[in-house]
C-alpha cells in the first residue's frame, strides 16, 4: 500500500494485476489427421490473467511426450487456438512443426494414441506431458515481459478440429458412425456417397479413433471432393459415412452394418442410392468384400485397401460382376499379397470379369513426410493422398504364369496400365468411382427384398 501511495504522490499510473506473477493453470493440445495419425500440431496454454500479443517465442523450448519440438509461431488466441488480433487474452497459443516419424521407435514420434498389442486397438496414451520453457509474455496493464515455464499432463485436453468436421453422430445397435456432407449442389440434385470401414484397431466405442487413425478427414477435402459430380447438375462433393464397429469386422456383423448404412440413408434423401462406393482397410477391407458378397449390387463399387482373402468361391462368384479397384503394396508383412490380393484378383480377372482394378505399390512411402517408409501394410497412405492412378494390366494378369503379371512399383502408383471403362479411361480411383453406379432395377430388387424381410 506504502509503495502504492508513494506512486500515486509521484505522479506514476499503477495498474491492477500487473504486479502478479503469471502462471499457466492449464494445457490443451490441437490435434490434426496425417497419413501416419493424429499429430500435436498446437499447444495452447491458459495463463491465470490476460497477456498481451506481445509473446515472444525465440528462446523457447517445447517438448510433448519427452520428444523436443520446433515452435514455429506464437500468438494470443482463444481457448479453441485460433489468433486473437490487436487484443489481450488468457490464451496463447503456440505452434509446432511435425516430428519426424520413426517405425520402430513409436514413443519417439510424439503422438497421443499408440498401438495396444495386447488388446490389438489403437489407444489414447494415459499421460500426454507438455513442457514449455522460457516463453517471453506482457501481462495486460503491464510493460515488463515475463519468462513463463510450465509443465502439464494435456492427454485430457484434446482439440480435435479434423474430427468435428463429421458434425453427424449416431448410433445403430453397437455400432457408431460419423458422417460429413458436402455442402454442394441444388435442391435438386442428388451426392453420392463414401462408406468407409476402418482396421482391426480402430474398433471400441470412441469415434474419434479411427477418424484419427487413418487420415479419412482427406476424404471431405478440394482434392478428393472435386472428383466427384452430383448427380443433376455439375457441382462436385460426395458425403462420407465412417462407421466403427466393437468387435473386428466379419460376416456376423454384415446386418448390422446394412441397417446402419439404410439408417443413414433414410435421414439423407440427398443421396443417390445408386452411387454408394464402399472402402475399407486391412480388416474392414475384408468387409468390403463381404458386403459385396452378402449385397450383391447394393454398392456401386467397392475398394478393399490391404484387405485379407476373407471369401470363398462362392464369394467370388458373386463379386465377379461388381466394379472393384484393390490396393495393396508388396512389402505388406501383416496382410502378405500371395496369401490374399495377388489369389483373389487373379481368380477374378481369369475368371472373365470386368472393370476389375488393382493398384500394386512396392511399399508405403509417405507425403505428408516426404521419402518416410511406413509399414507396408498402410496402403492406404496412398488412397487418401490421392495417389492410386496406375493399374496393372488385366489381361497380362490373365496370360502370364503364377502372379508374373503383377509388378509392384511406386513411379506408375500402382501399375503402368489405366483403369477403362466403354472407352473411357481414369487417371484417378476416384473419378473411376464417381462414375460407377448401380442400375435402377438393382436397386428395386434390394429395396423389395428389404420390405419382404
């Protein structure tokens, strides 16, 4: 109070809170999809008062999960991480390049979820530690910048703006979806639509694990939504539906994977019916063919990524007529291609079906981190990156002994043939996919036998 007074006497301004020492009370982290999972691209930090947008990052040092990380830009922001401009705020939020990825040191790469082998799921990590060091900050009523140091468990505190982009939630029986729709066309036009089923371990009751998991947040972007035309006029988009199941994917769970696709469509008239593509990865790629099996012409077409051989002739006998493109690479060691991808597309193709695709990588090189080789099970880097264009050539598959005919190689992205359909030919799976569609009178036929049921 003295000192106050003597301030005053002097003609000095004094402002409230300035003489506090500033302190984070707590930390949230930002995460963002990428081909090798979620990412902690932001921290933000709450401080016990506001701070102006004088913060200062050029001595500070941040490390998330014990792995040191570049800051690459600081500011005030709101609790959500987005810049606050020209005011003061209890929020700053700090910016992180991408840590490099290493396959066989997982705890190095900084992520929040690992790989539970025990129970073979994907799981948030029980700790998430934030340490923060010397970040240079103004209190507001203040001109002294103050050095803040900090160190808080954020596995708590997650932001995940990748995920919310699926504004639907629901639930059919035990199992969740979540879904986007484009935002495109007229009234009167109708989208098309993406079902996608996610791996053995994605499954469990958190729907954000496998949006995070595989970056199927790329499906609702420019580069994916701009292959596909509405139906009645010519604006692109396509919704997509991703749908999580509690136990791993298999033909006793195909009915319940019906209803939850029928349920969805019920509350979305938007949809052509006749244009439903349905994709899936590892064991939700093996669910791809068993819907096909199961549903014979109820999907327009059907892509099973790094899928395991998971039908018998009988099967294949029914698949034989359905628009199919399968990805796999040579150096997958979970799913090996000569017990799976290589048998199956060879029986297909000898067996005189058409409009038959197979995109054949050496293994799984990332772009999101140039030149970074994934395990090669992850195919589906490439789907999701917009990268399967080559194809091997069906009839070379048909003529050449044993699997001579398939060459695995990445320059071609997949094989040095196109995809071609009554002349037309595809530079893209998913321009092939956006022209599939399946006829009227199928459709009357799946709708009839749904009502008898």
């Amino acid at each position: 109070v003295l000192v106050t007074l003597l301030a005053i006497s002097l003609g000095l301004s004094v402002k409230a809170g300035a003489a506090e020492d500033l302190a984070v009370t707590k930390t949230s982290i930002v995460l963002e999809s990428y081909e090798f999972g979620p990412a902690v691209t932001k921290v933000i930090f709450e401080f016990n008062q506001k701070v102006t947008p004088e913060v200062v990052h050029s001595s500070t040092q941040v490390t998330t999960a014990g792995v040191s990380r570049q800051v690459t830009n600081s500011y005030v922001s709101d609790d959500k991480g987005h810049v606050v401009y020209y005011d003061n705020s209890k929020y700053v939020t700090l910016e992180l390049s991408l840590p490099s990825y290493n396959r066989y040191n997982m705890g190095g790469n900084a992520e929040p979820m690992y790989f539970n082998l025990s129970t073979w799921t994907n799981q948030w990590l029980e700790s998430y530690m934030v340490s923060m060091k010397d970040l240079s900050v103004v209190a507001e009523g203040s001109s002294q910048s103050q050095m803040v140091s900090s160190e808080q468990d954020a596995i708590n505190n997650r932001l995940m703006p990748t995920t919310e982009v699926f504004d639907e939630r629901g639930e059919v029986g035990n199992m969740q979806y979540a879904a986007y729709s484009a935002q495109t066309g007229t009234g009167n036009s109708t989208k098309p639509l993406i079902v996608w089923l996610h791996g053995i371990g994605e499954r469990g009751t958190d729907m954000n694990i496998p949006l995070l998991s595989n970056d199927v947040y790329a499906l609702t972007q420019p580069e994916i939504q701009g292959h596909f035309l509405t139906t009645g006029d010519q604006a692109r988009g396509v919704n997509v539906l991703a749908v999580q199941t509690q136990t791993p994917w298999g033909s006793d769970n195909a009915a319940q994977l019906k209803e939850t696709i029928d349920t969805y469509l019920a509350n979305h008239p938007e949809v052509d019916k006749g244009r439903i593509y349905l994709a899936g990865v590892s064991n939700g790629g093996g669910m791809v063919l068993t819907m096909g099996a199961t549903y014979p012409d109820y999907f327009a077409a059907l892509i099973p990524i790094a899928a395991p051989l998971t039908v018998d002739q009988s099967g294949i006998d029914k698949l034989k007529n359905q628009p199919m493109w399968l990805i796999h690479t040579k150096a997958d060691a979970t799913v090996q291609p000569e017990n799976s991808v290589l048998p199956l597309y060879k029986s297909l193709i000898t067996s005189g079906a058409t409009n038959k695709w197979f995109s054949y990588f050496e293994t799984a090189t990332g772009t999101d981190l140039p030149g970074t080789e994934y395990d090669g099970h992850w195919a589906w880097i490439y789907f999701f990156h917009d990268q399967v264009i080559g194809v091997q050539h069906p009839e070379n598959t048909k003529n050449w002994e044993g699997y001579s005919g398939m060459v695995a190689t990445d320059p071609t992205n997949g094989g040095g043939s196109r995809a071609s359909v009554n002349g037309q030919t595809y530079n893209s799976i998913f321009d092939w996919m956006s022209a599939q569609t399946v006829s009227y009178t199928h459709l009357r036929a799946h709708e009839t036998s749904a009502h008898l049921v």
